[in-house]
C-alpha cells in the first residue's frame, strides 16, 4: 500500500528491472493508471506493461517518452486486463 501512495504522486513509471519474473511493482504502478515503461530484458515486466512499453537505452526510451501525447491519460493496459494476462500466462487459457 506504501508503494502504491508514493507512485500516485507521479506522472509515469520507468522501470530498469532486468529478468524479473514476478514484478509485483509493474502491477502497482498499472493500479495506480499511470503509464508505464520497462527495460525490454525485464521479463515478466515486459508481459505485463506490453512490448509497445518497452526500451533496450535510453535514447529509445526518451523517444517513448515523446511520442506519448498526454501522459496522464495514456494507459497501456487496464489493471484488469493486467491481471488476466498474468493468469492466463502462469496457469493457461482455460477458456477454450
């Protein structure tokens, strides 16, 4: 809950995890609908806030940064849809 209070007082989330594969802090900041950026060798971070969300340096990143026209009202996946790719990629797609 700590964590969730201090990143609600920003803007965006960057995140240089590398090989994580349960990052319960990109969970978090996607709670929190704050965009979110992820070092493109994070490993689950990587699933959870999407390939379009990631950066291998910071040139790339900054050029992420830029293209995005209102960070305030840009999210890349909802906390609920998040959530159902995290279950379908840790148990499978029991739907069909």
């Amino acid at each position: 809950m700590a964590l969730g209070n201090e990143l609600g007082k920003y803007d965006v989330y960057i995140s240089g995890t590398v090989n994580d594969p349960g990052p319960n802090h990109i969970l978090e900041s996607l709670a929190c609908e704050m965009p979110t950026y992820v070092y493109d060798r994070g490993g689950g971070a990587v699933e959870f806030a999407g390939s379009g969300h990631s950066f291998s340096d910071n040139d790339q990143l900054v050029k992420l940064l830029e293209d995005t026209h209102t960070l305030n009202s840009y999210i890349p996946k909802s906390w609920e849809e998040c959530v159902q790719e995290y279950i379908k990629i840790m148990f499978g797609d029991n739907n069909g």
